[in-house]
C-alpha cells in the first residue's frame, strides 16, 4: 500500500461526463470510451476536486459503509486499472 | 456509430405516432400520458423499430435516453437503447474537446469564433450532453476573416470538398473536410448565418461585446435556431430542438421575434411556434392564436415524418420560403437570390440561371409529390 501513488490526477487527453449515478470516461487519444460504474463514478466526481488519495478516501467513506483500509486498497487498484486504461495518471 | 435494423412502411407509420408520443411526454410529462405503458406492450422488435426510426430522424440518442428512464422497459431493449445513448455521448465529448480546439487555433490567430449549433446546443436545450446528434463542427467567423480561417483549417488538412468561388459574397459558410479521412467530422467555417440575400440579418450583434466562443445570448441562440429550422425544412429534429429552446427560454421569444422581423422572417417564428404546439405540446406565451399562413401546418405536420434524407434534394426550396413574412417577399427574395450576378464575371447568365431554377422547381415539386403519394401509400 505504502509504495502506492498516493495523489491520482484526470489524464489530460480524457473527457468525461456524468450519467444519472454512472459516468462516461472517453479517451481522447485512442477514441475509446469507458463506463464507470456507480462506485468508480464517485471516486471519479471527487477526483476532480481533489486528486490526494486520502480525500478521496474521506470522500467515499461519507457515501459507502465499508472499512477504511479496504477502501484504500480499492482505490488504488481503481486507479491502477483506469491508469491502464490511460484515464488517469500519477501525480509525483 | 451502428444503427439498429431498419423498418417497413407499416411499422413507420405506427412507429411515428409513438414517437411524436413520446416526445411530447419529453416536453409536456405533466399530462400524464400513457406512453411509458404503450412502450411496455411493445415487442423487443418493434422497440428496435422505434428506436431506428428515431435514427433516421435524427432523434435516437433523445429517444434512447427518454426509453432510458422507463421502468418498464425490457432489459434488452434498455441496453439497446443505452449502447446507442452513450455512443452518441462519446462522440459529442470527442466533438466538443474538437471545438474547444478549433476555437482555441483560431483565437490564437486573431481569429475570434462563435460556436453555432453543435455539441454546445445538447447541454444548452437538454441538459444532457449525450442526446443531440451532431454531425459537424460549425463556427461563426467575421466575414473579413473567413479566408483566414479557411486558409488555416486548410494547413490542417480541412479543405473544401467542392472548392467555391471564394469571393463569392451570396454564399453564408463553407464545408471543410480532411481530405485523408483523418477526422470523422467536417468543420462549416460561416461567416453569416443564413444565405445573406435571403435573410439579410445584421451580424454586428454578433460581435458586440465580449463573451465566450462557445455561449452565444440566448436570443441569438432562438434566431440560429429558427434560421435553422426553415434551412433544413422543419425536420423532426429542427422542431424538436426549436421546442425545447421555447421550453425552457421562453422569456427570450419577444427578442427572437424582433431580430427576426428585422430580417423580415417573422413569419418563421411564429410558424415554428404554432407547429412546436401542435404537434409536440409546447407551448410559448407569445405563440399567435392565428395566422395567415397556419393552412400548410397541416402539410408541414405530414411533411415532419419523412426524414430529411429521404426529401430530396429541393424539397427544402418548397418548405424555405414560407418563413418570409407576407406573401409577395418569398418570390422577391427568391428572384434576388437566384437571378443574381455570377460570383465570377459578374455577369447574370438569365439563360442558364431560368433553366437552373425550372429544374429546381422540377425537382422540388417531384419530391413533395413523392411525399404526398408516400403517405396515401401509408394510409
């Protein structure tokens, strides 16, 4: 956990808009967009006003019952997967 | 974006009055209609139907997303109708990160934009950028900067497909595409929004004042979009765009007028607004209880369930001049239009140019012809 990014950023080549509890991520590069189911959707809507991991925690803590540190390892594997996807990106 | 199968003349019928249902329980849902039961009892393949008629009027995201919201509607046909919902979505974020762009490219020449139309008009009359249908990227630029503008659209590759006599002043925009197919849209660099001969509008208003490419005053927004509406011959589309300006911008319809009269297509408006309640329920405070020209509502009304792709090419030539105010102006306005000086030598060509509006008239008549008989063939 500890050698996790701990602040994630919106990549710069992405568009996205939300759909009722859903949003819709596209990649500007490749052209392919994505669907963000309802939880990924949250952490997607705080991701653009915070891009520290720890307020997004916070954030989604106030919206799901769920343990801290699992919601923590989530995240970031959240996140690994939608840097894969190149939506978004580390910050150093 | 793939469409869904296509459909008989029989099922288009029937499928028409559903969907003008269901658009007006999008605009009048307070009247408890009982369309969201009438979708429930249909076949998966008859909602497959319904959804590929709204297609080819242009509508299918809107229509996508109004089956969206119903509960009653089958799983499969909901995700149908939510495939076709978010493709429109994708491509209307892609086409508005494009006009950010051009914007951007343009501004950064010294050239300053408005956007018109397009991706901007979904969230604006919709609140939903995912369910208006937008071909092109369509920017207002100063007439004394359009060849500017062309010139840098041309070093990225958007030339014109039908290279027109640039200084030709009787046309209002021109269409550019990437010749390599590079890009899945085409930018309309205008620099009036409509033919100026036809509707000589003052474009001053346009640049007074400072404000964002992408968000024009409201009235303009309502005077576009008349302008529009009659430039594509009341199309489903164009009317269902036109009624949700009126629903939601209502206030603004007194300062449309006026803009409008000054052109002197008034009559459009109030057409447009006359039509808009008719046929969708939208209701204006300022649409007229009468008017001299409501006797071919009727046929525009017929007219709203051909798509615009199967009219013909002149048909719009039929339709175009009814938003002229009076009688006498259209043949006027036509005459100055089409019997004008070549952009060229400057010389008239009446023989060519009479031979030219008698093939127009030809094939404008053929093609409402062809509507009307189309439509005794539904009966």
């Amino acid at each position: 956990m500890t050698d996790s990014p701990r602040r994630w950023r919106i990549g710069p080549k992405v568009a996205y808009e939300f759909v009722d509890d859903e949003a819709v991520a596209l990649d500007l590069q490749s052209g392919t967009y994505y669907r963000l189911n309802p939880v990924a959707a949250s952490a997607w809507r705080l991701l653009v006003k915070s891009t520290v991991l720890d307020e997004l925690v916070d954030g989604l803590l106030e919206e799901f019952d769920i343990d801290r540190d699992r919601l923590e390892a989530d995240l970031s594997e959240l996140f690994v997967d939608l840097e894969r996807y190149g939506l978004v990106t580390p910050e150093a | 974006m793939a469409r869904p199968a296509s459909h008989d003349s029989t099922s288009a019928r029937t499928g028409h009055d559903l969907l003008l249902e269901l658009l007006r329980n999008l605009f009048c849902s307070d009247e408890a209609r009982r369309v969201g039961e009438e979708v429930a009892a249909l076949e998966e393949r008859e909602v497959a139907d319904l959804l590929a008629l709204s297609w080819r009027q242009e509508i299918g995201p809107l229509v996508a997303r109004e089956l969206m919201t119903m509960d009653e509607l089958p799983d499969d046909a909901r995700r149908e109708a939510r495939g076709i919902y978010e493709r429109n979505l994708a491509r209307n974020l892609f086409l508005r990160a494009e006009t950010f762009a051009w914007i951007e490219r343009l501004e950064q020449a010294g050239i300053p934009c408005h956007a018109l139309k397009g991706v901007f008009w979904s969230s604006l009359l919709y609140g939903d950028l995912g369910v208006r249908t937008s071909a092109d990227i369509d920017l207002l630029v100063r007439p004394e900067q359009r060849e500017s503008a062309t010139r840098l659209a041309a070093r990225l590759g958007f030339e014109p497909l039908h290279p027109a006599a640039p200084s030709d002043s009787d046309l209002n925009a021109i269409h550019l595409e990437r010749g390599d197919g590079g890009a899945c849209y085409a930018l309309d660099l205008h620099w009036c929004v409509e033919l100026p001969r036809l509707v000589p509008f003052d474009h001053a208003v346009f640049w007074s004042g400072a404000r964002d490419a992408e968000n024009l005053p409201l009235d303009l927004v309502g005077v576009v979009l008349c302008l529009h509406l009659w430039r594509h011959a009341v199309t489903l589309k164009t009317l269902v765009d036109f009624a949700a300006y009126v629903n939601r911008f209502d206030a603004h319809i007194p300062e449309v007028k006026r803009r409008l009269a000054e052109a002197r297509v008034g009559d459009g408006l109030d057409l447009a607004l006359i039509l808009a309640r008719r046929v969708l329920g939208v209701r204006s405070r300022y649409t007229p209880e009468r008017h001299p020209k409501e006797i071919v509502l009727p046929w525009l009304e017929r007219c709203l369930r051909v798509p615009f792709v199967e009219r013909g090419r002149y048909f719009k030539w039929l339709v175009f001049p009814l938003q002229f105010d009076g009688l006498t102006l259209p043949v006027r306005r036509y005459a100055s239009h089409l019997v004008r000086p070549g952009a060229r030598d400057g010389r008239l060509h009446l023989g060519s140019r009479i031979r030219r509006v008698a093939r127009v008239a030809a094939r404008a008549a053929f093609s409402s012809g062809r509507i009307a008989a189309r439509r005794d063939g539904d009966r």
